[in-house]
C-alpha cells in the first residue's frame, strides 16, 4: 500500500513522520530516500517526536553512520549511508538486539547491499521551495 503525501513545510513533514510512528512496533524499518537536501533528516526529527524523543537530538549521522536515541517509547537508530557506496547493516556495526527491539531509520536506503524484507519505503522528493511530496510505501499484510 502506497500514499503520497504532500508537505508545504519542514515542520509538516515532521508531523507526517509523527503520525507514522505512532503505528511503528519494536522491530520497524524504514528505508528513506531522496536527493541531498530533500528532508530525510527532518522526517526523522518527526519519528523521534512520534516516539517521544526530543526531535531536537537528532542531527544527521553523516560521519558517525549510526545515532542512537533513547527516552522514547521505543529507541531510534538513525542510520545514514551517504558516505558509502554499498553497505551491509552488519557491517557498519549496527547492534541487532537494539534493532529488534527499536526502529531503524536508514537514509540513503538504496545504498544497502541486500533487501530488508518488511521494511517500510520512504520516499521525500523536492517539489521546489519548501514543498515536498511524501510517498510512504507500506509492505503488504501477511
């Protein structure tokens, strides 16, 4: 199931990325997408408030690769991949217990070398000014 939705603001695209994660369950992963500047990062910001985390915490992971964040109703981890050309969950590190027990948040998603069945596919897409369209692609039900 796939919807776009439009935001005229990054403090709109906060609040859809809000009102997502307040459906998210322990185990979620979402896989974000679009151009450098798009608002990848501000989505998350709108995660973490949905999760009950201080949007204000979270900056972009760039050079780290992972951020954690705690204090919410679950944890986020925020990964970005922007600085590499392939990689594997694994290899950068990512704690698999923490993951199952959180939500990932991968930016520049369409860098993972393999497939992440069951995630959630985030698409953000510059319309020009501050307007975005915000396509959240949802896995069938089982």
């Amino acid at each position: 199931m796939s919807s776009a939705i439009p935001s005229n603001s990054e403090q709109e695209t906060r609040e859809i990325a809000s009102a997502l994660a307040r459906d998210l369950a322990m185990g979620s992963v979402l896989l974000l997408s679009g151009d450098l500047g798009a608002g990848k990062t501000a989505f998350v910001r709108g995660l973490a408030a949905g999760l009950g985390i201080n949007p204000d915490d979270v900056t972009s992971p760039t050079f780290t690769l992972v951020h954690e964040y705690r204090g919410g109703r679950l944890p986020l981890i925020h990964v970005d991949l922007y600085r590499l050309d392939r990689a594997d969950l694994d290899e950068i590190g990512l704690d698999q217990d923490l993951a199952a027990a959180g939500v990932i948040a991968i930016e520049w998603s369409e860098r993972l070398s393999r497939s992440i069945p069951g995630a959630i596919a985030v698409t953000v897409a510059d319309r020009g000014g501050d307007i975005r369209e915000i396509t959240i692609t949802q896995p069938a039900a089982l």
